[in-house]
C-alpha cells in the first residue's frame, strides 16, 4: 500500500495549524484507497510540466488562496475536473480555495449536487489576488471572460486542458490532446500529488469523464479511458446512479423543446463535398415558450448528428439576438475543429464550436463555405 499517510506537515492532531515553516503537505493525513496508482502517462504534457505543477502546488501554505476556474456555459468535464480537483486540494490541507467560471452563475440542473460545490462562488466573489490560479477545460483566454484579468496578477497559473486548439496562455501547461476529457489530466495531477481517490473526487471525475466520453462512446474512448474509470467506480459511486442524474433527467418542458427544435432540422445531402449537412437551430423565445434554460440544448447535438446522410452536425443556439453559440459534429469524414478556429472557436477533430452572427442560416452558410474550401485544396 502507498504510504501517503507518511507525508509530512498539514494540521496537527486536534486542528491545530502547524507553523508554516512545517507545513509542507497533506491536511489531515489522507487515507490510501488501496490502489498503488502509477503516475498515468498522458502524451503532451512534458515531465518538466508536471514537475512545475507538483512544485507549484506543494510550495503554498494551508492560508495560501486558490482560485479554480473553468470556462463560460460549464459542462460536465469543466465543472467536474474543477470540483473535483478543488476536493483533492482541500485533501491535501488548502483552505482557502474557491471555484468559479465567466458570466452568469447558473451551474446546469444536471451538475448542482456535485460534490465541492460548496466552494463554487460567482465570478465577482473571485480571489483578487489569489497565490495560484488552476484553469480546467479552457483552450483560450477568450474563454475566461471577465477572469482573464486574474491571469496577470496570479503568481502561477497553471492550465490543465485537452483541446488540440490550446493557445498555450498559462504559465504552466499540462495540455494532452490525446486525452478524452480534462478529467484525465485533472486525476494525473492529483496521483502526482499523492491525492488518493475518495468517492466525492470520484463522482466529479466520472461526471467529467462520461460526458466529454458521451457515456464512454466517442472516439477518444481509450483502455486508459476505462482504466481510470474502473478506478473511479472502485471508491464506490454509482455509475447508473450518476448517469441517470445526468443523462437520463430531464424537465418535461425539455422534452417539447427538443421536439421543436429536431423537428425543424434540414438536411443538405450535397454539402461538405457530397457527405452530408445536417442543422437546426434554437432561439432564446424556444426557450421563454417552454421556460427552459440554454443547457438543455446541450445535449441536442446528439440526435442531430445521428443522421446517417450526414458526416456534420451543426447546432445553432441563440445567446442573444443575432449571437449564436454554434455546435460542431463529425462522424470522421472532415476535420471541424479547422472550421471553428477560423471563424474564431475551437475545439477537437470531431467535435467543435465557435460564435456565430447573423441569421442561422447566415451562420450555417460560412460553415459550408469553410468545407467546400477545405475540401477543396
Ligand atoms: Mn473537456
């Protein structure tokens, strides 16, 4: 068994804070799960990455503040790596540690009993001048908002990230494109700290994990994949439990919605060189007409790239008017992370987005333009 009780420093018996100059690591002695967890080998990230990471983390006092922040319109791989990495930190004996993301503070029905949601706060009640700032499951800085002015005044900034289209904007980097959520980067660090897993750190990881996974099918869905999740259910969380929670649940005001919306999709067999578009939109009156919020769109990327005359899938949600947060799908055919980063979004192969305007016909037209040209050179 690893012996991470062993660490030194943290909380003395009875609470009381050792002197600082003690304090090395580990509040109260975390308690091994039994699993002598190596270090996962996660291509992209270089040792000396991890080094500066561990290093970063390990020089902070218990008082030190941290500030988690995880990019606009969070999903299940943003709010869960964060939350569950903050929960690894408060393991290791950090008390000051708040989490937020940019805009409004709506977390998504789906993730609001997550585990440490207790340390989320909007994004006004963020730390002015935390000692460390850890960014989950953000490419770009425009993702960030508002918070990007936190970047400067950090003395570490640590990036943990899996999209291809990274900029590469942290101080630190632990960027794996290769892997399928940033969960996977999230628990790499957490195993470098000696942070064993605990079923709160393991339901926020396996939220992450399954939905950035789409319930383990994407393509991404490595050994490693299932190897971590194997680890994650062994603390004891439910996967059926959690999946129907977050897959399975929903309002029935979403379902009428969702009705509309595919109901309204068209096909363009011809386009992406004859492989085939598929579209529909939703506005922000679909969303008054059934009194349902914008993360119930998320997920209806799903149905829409089901098509079988279509390599793309593309959704167009209204943010405001004449503002469209445009999702992109391919089954394999075309690459659709070049078509978001030149019209200004980012994202993976086969999976993308970017910010739209005009009409969404308007907005799915440059879309085409794009792979025609592509497909074209
Ligand atoms: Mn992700």
């Amino acid at each position: 068994m690893t012996a991470v009780s062993s660490i030194p420093g943290g909380m003395a018996p009875g609470g009381v804070p050792r002197p600082a100059s003690a304090w090395s690591f580990g509040g109260a002695a975390p308690v091994s799960d039994g699993l002598d967890r190596a270090p996962a080998v996660i291509g992209g990230v270089a040792d000396l990455e991890w080094a500066a990471a561990v290093d970063a983390i390990r020089a902070l006092g218990p008082d030190d503040e941290v500030q988690l922040i995880c990019h606009v319109n969070p999903d299940g791989d943003a709010l869960g790596s964060m939350l569950g990495f903050a929960l690894g930190l408060r393991r290791l004996g950090l008390t000051r540690l708040r989490a937020t993301f940019p805009g409004d503070f709506d977390v998504p029905e789906p993730y609001k009993g997550l585990p440490g949601s207790d340390l989320l706060v909007p994004e006004h009640e963020a730390y002015r001048a935390p000692a460390l700032v850890l960014i989950f499951d953000v490419a770009a800085e425009s993702r960030l908002g508002a918070l990007v002015e936190l970047l400067p005044v950090a003395p570490v900034v640590i990036v943990l990230d899996h999209h291809a289209s990274n900029t590469g904007f942290g101080g630190i980097n632990l960027v794996a494109p290769r892997a399928a959520a940033t969960s996977v980067v999230a628990e790499a660090l957490l195993t470098r700290l000696g942070v064993p897993l605990d079923a709160e750190i393991a339901e926020c990881l396996y939220v992450a994990l399954s939905t950035d996974t789409g319930s383990f099918k994407f393509d991404l869905t490595t050994p490693e994949v299932h190897e971590l999740a194997a680890r994650l259910i062994a603390t004891g969380i439910s996967p059926a439990e959690i999946s129907r929670r977050i897959f399975d649940t929903r309002p029935f005001g979403a379902m009428k919605l969702s009705g509309e919306v595919l109901g309204r999709a068209r096909l363009d067999a011809g386009a992406a060189g004859g492989r085939g578009l598929v579209w529909t939109w939703a506005t922000q009156a679909d969303l008054e007409r059934h009194a349902q919020k914008p993360y119930v769109l998320e997920s209806l990327i799903d149905p829409v790239r089901s098509v079988a005359e279509a390599d793309v899938a593309v959704l167009v949600k209204e943010m405001k008017a004449g503002e469209w947060a445009v999702s992109l799908r391919s089954k394999g055919a075309v690459d659709v992370s070049k078509v978001a980063v030149a019209l200004g979004g980012g994202g993976h192969r086969l999976a993308a987005g970017f910010t739209g305007h005009g009409s969404p016909e308007e907005v799915v037209q440059q879309v085409k333009d794009l792979l025609e040209g592509a497909l074209t050179q």
